[in-house]
C-alpha cells in the first residue's frame, strides 16, 4: 500500500516490529508481501481534542514472483517528498513513485 496523509497524523504499527508516526504531507510504503498484520489509527490528540485526519491509501497489486517477499515498511516525511512546480506555478506535483 502508499498511503498520504492530507491533514492530522496517523500512527502505523505492525507484526513486523515496524512503527510509524506520520503527519500531513507524509507517505507511508507497507509490503505485505508473506504476511503481515497491521493497524493505523489516527494519533492520540485526535482522541483527546477532536480534529481531522484526512488521506488516501491505494493498495498495489504486486507481480505473482513478488507476492511472498518478506513484509517490508517504509515512511517519509513531508521534507525528503521532491516536488515539481509548473513554469506557470499553476501546478505543483509530489513524487511519491517512480
């Protein structure tokens, strides 16, 4: 999966011993791969202050040969995300792939 995070914060644990704490403009890689189980819940001032937390996740089909790699997590901030903005600034792209 690649998650972004929008707006609020996230915060990634899982079998493997990986853990997270991503906020907004953040992106978060997980490889299922062999088997992994996982949470994602919004951060802790979420529950004490009410707020938002906004963001998209599209899940990746990997190719057949790759479908048991061991499980594998990676995020990054918002600072190490290049960008891309239009000769005419009407347009800003994050490369989060590729």
């Amino acid at each position: 999966t690649v998650s972004y995070i929008l707006e609020g914060g996230i915060h990634h644990e899982d079998s493997a011993g990986n853990e997270g704490w991503l906020s907004e403009g953040w992106v978060q890689w997980m490889t299922a791969g062999s088997g992994v189980m996982h949470s994602e819940m919004h951060a802790d001032d979420i529950w004490e202050n009410g707020g938002t937390v906004e963001g998209f996740q599209l899940w990746v089909n990997l190719l057949a040969k790759d479908k048991m790699v061991p499980p594998r997590y990676q995020d990054t901030p918002k600072e190490l995300i290049p960008s891309v903005t239009s000769a005419d600034k009407l347009c800003k792209v994050k490369v989060i792939a590729g």
